[in-house]
C-alpha cells in the first residue's frame, strides 16, 4: 500500500459557532438529510503524546512533516477509565 504524504493529500477543515438558541433551528433543518450513527451521543476524550521538548508540535506549527500527532482517544458515551481506547497516528 502506498503512504499519502502531506504534498498529495490536503484536509479542509471548517468551523463554526453555533449559539444555543440556534442550534434546534440548525438540527431541524439538517435533519431530513442526516442521520445519526451509533457514536452520535459519544464523548471524544483525546491525550497527545510528544517528546520532553514539544518538537511534534513545534515540527506540526512549521509544517515541516505536515499534521503529524500521536493521541490516545476514547469514544464512549461518558469519560470513563474502563472505555475501549485506540492509539491513534
């Protein structure tokens, strides 16, 4: 298999804030076009590994490697110790 590298492959991630009082606007107009899956009610609890010195972060912020991290994250319905984990790259 051959490994994507940051030069052919370029992730487009955008946000934004939704206040309260919009977002039962904002599910009732996405609703006939989606549908939840299992992990819909999850908590994502994430812990990102790195050297004594930061450099997987200093090395991130320069995009000298591209968006290399290094995590440990649950996906369950509350934080707890007993959640399945996966070690993430």
């Amino acid at each position: 298999m051959k490994k994507v590298t940051q030069k052919e492959f370029k992730r487009i991630e955008t946000k934004y804030l939704v206040s309260q009082e919009k977002l039962p606007l904002l599910l009732k107009d996405l609703a006939p076009h989606l549908q939840a899956d299992e992990f819909a009610q999850s908590t994502i609890s994430s812990l990102y590994f790195d050297t004594e010195d930061f450099q997987m972060i200093q090395d991130s912020l320069a995009n000298k490697y591209g968006k290399e991290k290094l995590r440990l994250r649950t996906y369950d319905t509350s934080a707890n110790l007993n959640a399945p984990a996966f070690l993430e790259i």
